[in-house]
C-alpha cells in the first residue's frame, strides 16, 4: 500500500514527526462534503464536531468554495502596508453584522483573543484612566479563550497551563454564572469583563438565565468593558447569530473566529465601537496574514450566509429535535444534558463509561464526537445536517448506553 491508502502508516508518520499536543482518534479522513467526511478506507462518518464550530457551514460548501477559487485567481496576500478590495468590504460586512463601528481582523481565534486584552488594556489607560501597569481583568472560572502563553495563566486547566509560568499578571478569576463574584473583583483598576455567552470546551456550560444581562448592567454601571468571547458560539451555531442574542445583549466588544473561515481557513476578528477599537494605531498591533484578501473574500461570503437567517433557523429547529431525543436518555445513561441550538454537551455516568470511550463507540458505528473533561462529550454537527442525519445521533448513542448498562 501508498503512504496514501495505509491509515495506520499515516497515523505513525503523524506520531513520529508531529508533536503530541492531540490526541487524536484512530482514524484518517481524506475528503468531506457537507456533514460527511470519509476516510482513507472509504468508510463514511457524520461529523459531529464540525471542527469545534469552525464547520458550521458544513464542509465544502459551495458558496464559500466559489469565493475562495475566485480570490485565489485574483490576490491572497498584501499585508496590510497595502490597502486590499476584499479588506475594506470585509470590514465593512462584519461590522454590519455585528452592529458595530469597526473590526480589526487576525488569524486565529487566541490571536483574536489576544487582541482584545491588548485591545482593552489601551483603553483602560487611554480612556479610562487608570494608571499605567495596574489594568486588570476579571476572568471566569472553567474558561477556555486559547492556550498561548497569556491565555493560559488564567485557565483552570492544569493541563493547559501546567510547564508554562512565569505567568502574565492582571487577571481575576471569578466564578462562572455568579454576579456577586464578579462584583466582588472589580475595582478602580478593571478594564474588562471577558466571558464566553456558553463554555464551549467546558462542555456547552450555559450560564443561569438573565446573567449575561446582569453582567452587561453591571459592566456599564461600573465603568468597565464587556467582552464576550464568541468564537465557539457565535455565527449561528446557537440558533442565533451570537449566544449573547439570547439575551439581547450586546457586549462592548465581540471575539470572533472558527465559522469565520468558513472551515477554509483561519480568519478571526474583534468587533467593537470607535471609542474602544480607536485606542489602535499604525505599528501599536498588527499581523502579516490578519485581513489579508483571500481569508476576506471567505469572509466576506460567511457574512453572506448568516445574513440570509437560513442558519441560525435551522440551527435552531435541528437543536430541538435533537434535544427531545436524547432527554429522555437524563438518569438512563447521562447525568446531564445541555443544548443550545445545535450545540450539547452530554455528561454520561461514569459508572457506565467515559467521554473518550463514546467517542471510540461512536466512530465504530459512523459517527465522529470528541470528549471533553473525562465523561462528558460534546455535539455540534455542521448545520447544513439533515433531520435524519440527527435522528441518528440520538439512535446511534441511545444504542451505545442501552449496550452498556445491560453489559
């Protein structure tokens, strides 16, 4: 067999020449369409991650497809020493979109990240005034924004963080869902609240009801901006263009990524209003790739897509239909079921099995899920998934834990 035909080959090339920072199924896939991806032995898989929301769209869909082959014959890279066509109606669509004043666009979702804390520390001093080397944070309990060196001193996951100090100072944990909290570290010094609308890696965590609005009142009652980290549940996946819709909240500033690059490739982005994004100037940030014209004409075309509705719709109905079927499977095999639009987070009894043991039984019977936090697993199929393609998440894991507790 070719390097191209052996899975098993290619996975020990991947092992001995790519360093372990995964730890991958043991499975090697090679083409994808739609909420199907299809191995090297020619099995086919629904895709029940969608590449942690970055597949909301599906893989190879055709609009996004089209605008990428039409830029790629036209201009990829400028850098921004240049103005781009694609750069300025990028810009212009997605502060659109987000109802904001200006973006400022990276690469990946930590990059995105990371601009948004130099973003707001700016305009602690420049703005707000606080005095120089003092910003701080206020950060949640179970986050997860990246694993950069930055990122991960204020991450609770050991091993995300562990090996890595010194640490970068300014950020105070507070606990997720809880006002008081978060009341309790803010001070003369706090620049910024930074938040996901819905814990993502945590295990789709969606926080108590009204506690985003409550965090947005206080936010601007105390002086401090909002931040709210988007880039698992933004672009539809939740059923609304971003989680923080549900609430109608609109954060100070939104961190967007993943469904932007429409599973192509990365494009991530900040959004906010003049009075914050203005603190930027010439040579202050910046990225050779951030903006450039092929990443904008995806862009641009995933704007395209969300501004229809279509997907937030449907996310929406095929969530639902994907709740009602795995809820009566609450204390018959999982402990905890969380769903937001298209998007759940499953906590099985342990007793029973763990997360990384359903995925393993998921893929035997065509399915592709990953584990998070020992038992629980999470579900976000591309949103283009047909009803069907649902009913068979439900039957396929009602199968996997009827199995188990009989065995």
């Amino acid at each position: 067999m070719t390097d191209r035909d052996d899975a098993q080959h290619l996975i020990t090339l991947t092992e001995t020449y790519a360093a372990h920072n995964y730890h991958p199924l043991p499975i090697v896939l090679r083409e994808g369409h739609g909420a199907w991806v299809t191995d090297v032995d020619g099995r086919r898989f629904l895709d029940c991650l969608a590449g942690y929301s970055a597949l909301n769209f599906g893989h190879g869909h055709p609009d996004l497809v089209a605008a990428a082959h039409a830029q790629l014959d036209r201009l990829t890279l400028t850098s921004r020493a240049f103005y781009s066509e694609e750069m300025a109606l990028f810009a212009r669509d997605l502060a659109r979109l987000t109802g904001k004043e200006m973006v400022l666009p990276m690469n990946s979702g930590a990059e995105a990240v990371e601009t948004a804390i130099k973003v707001a520390r700016r305009w602690g001093y420049e703005v707000k005034g606080v005095p120089a080397h003092q910003a701080s944070m206020v950060v949640m309990d179970g986050n997860f924004h990246g694993r950069t060196t930055t990122i991960v001193s204020f991450s609770t996951d050991e091993v995300a963080r562990v090996g890595y100090s010194p640490y970068t100072p300014g950020f105070r944990l507070a606990k997720y869902g809880s006002l008081a909290a978060i009341d309790e570290r803010i001070d003369d010094t706090t620049v910024a609240v930074l938040l996901e609308p819905i814990q993502g890696e945590g295990g789709v965590v969606i926080p108590p009801d009204g506690f985003l609005r409550e965090v947005r009142e206080m936010c601007s009652a105390r002086g401090v901006l909002m931040i709210a980290d988007e880039i698992q549940s933004g672009l539809a996946r939740t059923g609304r263009t971003f989680a923080c819709d549900h609430e109608d909240v609109v954060p100070d500033m939104y961190i967007l990524g993943k469904a932007l690059g429409g599973g192509i490739l990365p494009v991530s982005a900040v959004a906010a209003d003049r009075d914050v994004l203005g603190v930027i100037t010439p040579g202050s940030h910046g990225s050779t790739f951030g903006g450039n014209p092929f990443a904008a004409a995806v862009g641009r075309a995933v704007v395209a897509l969300l501004e229809t509705g279509d997907f937030q719709d449907r996310a929406a109905r095929l969530g639902r239909r994907l709740e009602e079927g795995l809820r009566p499977l609450v204390g018959a095999g999982l402990v905890e079921l969380r769903v937001r639009g298209l998007w759940a987070g499953l906590d099985i009894d342990p007793g029973i099995m763990t997360g990384r043991e359903m995925s393993v039984a998921m893929m035997e019977r065509g399915l592709l899920a990953k584990d998070t936090h020992g038992s629980t697993i999470r579900l976000a199929p591309p949103i283009v998934a047909s009803k069907k393609d649902i009913d068979l998440i439900v039957s396929t894991i009602t199968e996997i834990l009827r199995e188990r507790r009989a065995g």
